[in-house]
C-alpha cells in the first residue's frame, strides 16, 4: 500500500513540482494583496487553475469573536510626483509594496515636511523596500528604499502631488477552501496566508506549497483522513474561518500552518500549543531526519496563534524554514523571486509530503491473533528458509503484531522499532489482508483528538 503523498517524497518529484510551481509564483508575485479585495480574488484565481477551490466570501462588518470583517480595501494607482520637474518619484506600478497596505485615499499636494512622517524606508538596507500596514487605523503611508528617501530629500522641499487612488468601502473578506474526501469525516487541514504583496518566500512559497500538495493529493490514492486546504488572509481570516467552522472543528485531527518554505534556512517545525499533538508526533519523527529542527510553542507567529489559542486548542503546528522575522530579507522587497531557493523549496515539498502521509496513515491496530507470533510463513508473509533472520519487512511485521495492541499507534511504532513509517504501512496492509491485524475500535468523537490519534493517556 502506497502512502499518502509517497511519491513527493521522492526527490525528483519534488524537484520537478517546485519548478512547476515557480510559474504560479510568477504570475502572483506582482498582485497587490492585503487582507481583503480584488488582489487577494486574483490570486485565487490564480491558484485555482491548479485546484478546484470553493470560495467564501463574508461581508465587511460581520463580527468574529472580538474582532469584525473590515472594510474591503482596493487601490488602483498610487504615487509621488514632484512638482517642479512633473517627475514620479514613487509609483505603485513599480512594485506592490510602495503603499501602506489599507491607505486611505488622498490627493493632495504636500510640502516634504508634511510628507515625510508618511514614508517609510530601512536605513539598514538601503535598496530595500519595507513591508508595512495599516489595518485598523485609517491613515495612508508610501514605502521606499532609503535611496530612494534620499533621492526625494534631495528635490528640496517640494512641493509634491500625492495620489492615492483607493477605495475602503463595505464589501467582503474572501478565503477559498479545496477539501479533498477521505475513507473518514475525521479532517486533517493545511492553512496558508494569502494576505502578503510582493513577498516570494512570505507567502507565496506557501501558497504554492499548499496548491502543490492538493492537486497531487487529488490525483493519488484516496487519503484515510479527510483534507481541508485553507486558502485566507492572516489573523482575521484564520479567525472567520474558525468562527465559520466552530461545529466541524470536533472533526480536526491535525493540522499544520505553511510558509516561508523557499529560503536557506533549515527546515522549523513549531510544536502545538499541546505540545504532544498528533503532527508534533509526526514531526519528532520526520523533520530532524531532513535536516531540521523542532522549537516549542510561543503565542506569536502566524496563524497557528489562533488555532491553538485556548478557546480552540487545535491540533496546530507549523512548518516554516526560517520563522517570521529571522532573516533580513523578512517583510521587504528583498524577499523575491530571486531570494527563493527552487532546492529548499523542494526540500520543503519533500518533507511537508512526509507529514501529510505520517499524519493521513496513523492509527491503532489491533493484533487479531494475539496469543503469541501467528504462523506468517503459511501466509506466505515470512521466507521460507529459517535461520537467516528476518529482512526489514518480516520485521516490520513483528513490531506490529507485537504493538498492536489497540493502544499503540503507526508513529509509536516507528519511533521505538526505529523502521521507516512508509514500511510499516505497508506491513500493516499485509496483515490486514492476510486477517491478521483490523484497526483499532475509534474513540467517541467527544474525546479530545490527541487521544483518538495519539497513544493511551
């Protein structure tokens, strides 16, 4: 039995699926995104020639816990010109990043006095532009490189025509969802933000990511769990998902949040806020053996803060290879297509891939001839000359005869047997076909999903 995503596993899969997905990149790459609006539709559409995708879209004003649906925000052009030589010192056109995300409209004509508390630049990094918002407090800002500022600072005082041709107005939050059926109603998701302009490895190689693991998922063997793909903007579309969703949530098994998979930096998996979940399990065994490395839950990052926050208390982690705010190239301009590594990407393809399919086969077996070693070789499960020890699959099937004990499940088996997960699925098929091994009775659905995938309290 082939697991769930095993050929991605594979390196060349792996290798050509990032190339593939570096055109959807591209294509993405120059929208301008934010948290709502015609961006965000446009890049799903985008990912939608990839997968089928159900789209939700939730009016401005629609209350979400402590929070509401903002205003939709579009802009059309955005721009400085100074007066004197008609020249355009700061465009839109030239890069998604140059406005303030959620800048109110303004045309005005400004002294460099007036001008100046509005733009932002990064002294540090001169031909960098930053990554700046303003969501919930209406005001209106231009970023810049720093020589660019100088540039400016050099045309004197001005004065300068500022345009800011945008609209924030009652419209909808837009997230998109692609679920992909499995033998069970129990779910597993991947979430991914899709709020971020002009940022490759923050988050298009998430995006991307997810849109590649969905449309291989779609054409492979059908998954155990049922996936969900989340496709929505950070922090308040996580939260009008959760608060759309609340009644499915009991269905969550697991559940990883995806970003930040293209740069240089070893792969980091960050732990649930349990700590002892489902896909932490899966990472304890997975990710350190790609070269990377687990760190413990905080409440700040990306939107696994709000799937593990208490009221929740999901079975979330996340995969990222450099975290949030640890490289240089973080929220500015620096973070583009060129920044991103088609090799980690693939790295990161490969062990996501991995996840997916520990995750999707893990579960409790019970031994249905537990009275010591059934006979395998009449089974045609064991060689037929003794003597020589057994090979790694006859062994794999003594751990699992051994383990299967209803209380044990495929990740703890692999963790003590020290056997790849993939063979033991494999193992564990072949005694289910000879009628040697059944999954264990599920637990109730009211129990907490740690209990019902992990090991016995």
């Amino acid at each position: 039995m082939a697991m769930l995503l095993e050929a991605l596993q594979r390196p060349e899969r792996a290798a050509a699926v990032a190339e593939e997905v570096f055109a959807l990149m591209r294509e993405l790459f120059p929208l301008v995104r934010s948290i709502t609006g015609d961006g965000v539709r446009r890049t799903l559409d985008g990912v939608e020639a990839w997968i089928p995708l159900q789209r939700h879209e939730v009016p401005s004003g629609t209350p979400v816990f402590d929070w509401e649906v903002p205003q939709e925000w579009n802009v059309r052009e955005a721009h400085i010109t100074e007066v004197a030589t008609g020249r355009r010192l700061v465009d839109l056109r030239d890069h998604s990043l140059h406005l303030v995300s959620y800048s109110t409209p303004l045309r005005a004509r400004l002294s460099r006095a007036e001008l100046e508390p509005h733009l932002h630049s990064l002294p540090e990094q001169p031909d960098a532009i930053p990554y700046r918002t303003s969501y919930y407090r209406e005001t209106w800002g231009f970023c810049l490189s720093q020589r660019q500022r100088d540039a400016l600072a050099a045309c004197g005082e001005g004065p300068f025509d500022v345009v800011i041709d945008s609209t924030l107005s009652p419209g909808h939050l837009t997230y998109a969802e692609c679920r992909v059926p499995g033998e069970t109603e129990d779910e597993a998701v991947i979430y991914t933000h899709v709020c971020h302009p002009g940022l490759a490895n923050d988050n298009l190689t998430g995006i991307a990511a997810a849109a590649a693991l969905a449309r291989e998922m779609r054409t492979g063997p059908k998954p155990r769990l049922s996936w969900r793909f989340v496709f929505a903007p950070g922090t308040i579309g996580a939260l009008t998902w959760l608060a759309r969703h609340e009644s499915e949530l009991p269905r969550i098994r697991a559940g990883l949040v995806i970003g930040l998979l293209g740069d240089g930096g070893a792969l980091t998996y960050k732990r649930s806020r349990r700590g002892n979940a489902l896909p932490d399990r899966a990472a304890e065994l997975i990710v350190p053996t790609a070269g990377g490395r687990l760190i413990d839950f905080e409440p700040y990052g990306y939107d696994e803060r709000q799937f593990c926050s208490p009221g929740f208390d999901l079975p979330f982690g996340r995969l990222t290879r450099s975290p949030n705010a640890a490289y240089p190239e973080y929220h500015s301009s620096a973070d583009n297509l060129d920044f991103v590594r088609p090799d980690a990407l693939a790295g990161s393809l490969q062990c996501l891939a991995a996840l997916v399919g520990a995750i999707d086969a893990n579960q409790r077996w019970r031994n249905l001839s537990p009275k010591g070693e059934p006979r395998l070789g009449k089974r045609g499960l064991y060689g037929l000359t003794g003597g020589a020890g057994p090979g790694q699959f006859e062994h794999a099937l003594l751990w699992l005869l051994n383990q299967s004990d209803g209380r044990h499940d495929l990740i703890d088996i692999a963790g003590r047997s020290r056997l790849p997960l993939p063979l033991l699925a494999r193992a564990a098929e072949a005694l289910v076909q000879a009628g040697l091994q059944a999954p264990a009775a599920s637990s109730s659905s009211s129990s907490p999903p740690l209990l019902q995938e992990g090991t016995s309290p």
